[in-house]
C-alpha cells in the first residue's frame, strides 16, 4: 500500500490522502473543475467511492461544489479563491 497522509481540518473531518486524491488533485491543477463522471474514469473506481471521495473533500474545505443541472462540478478552493 502507499503512503497515506491524514489531513484536519477546522471541522475535524479526517480523510486517507491517497492514490485516488493524489490523482483528482492533480485533474484539478491543470484543468478547472472536474465531474463525477470525469473522476470517475480517470480514477478508474466506482460510483460509491468516487462519489464518497469528492463529498469528503467538500466537508474538509479542500473542494467546492458547483451545482449544476446537468451534473455538478467540483473546484478546488484556491482556484475559487483566485479565479
């Protein structure tokens, strides 16, 4: 297994920094926002734990969450912050 980082934040959400957030940060510095859908094919994982890892992120004030219609769409909060 790889190295796992545990990240806090002010809420006290704990989340595992792994292979598949590694992966979705890294969308996410060359491109704007990124889908569900999206994640899910780059990360090569299932609806659950896609779905689970980006609502984990929003809770620990790493991403936001851009409703949409269609399909919502997740930034990080520094690209909000400069954008």
């Amino acid at each position: 297994m790889g190295n796992h980082e545990t990240k806090k934040s002010p809420k006290n959400v704990i989340f595992k920094y792994g292979k598949k957030e590694e992966l979705l940060m890294k969308a996410l510095a060359t491109q704007p926002y990124i889908t569900l859908r999206e994640y899910m094919a780059m990360a090569r994982i299932p609806v659950y734990i896609a779905s689970r890892t980006l609502v984990k992120l929003v809770l620990a004030n790493v991403l936001e969450i851009i409703p949409q219609e269609s399909e919502d769409k997740f930034i990080t909060k520094a690209h909000h912050l400069y954008s």
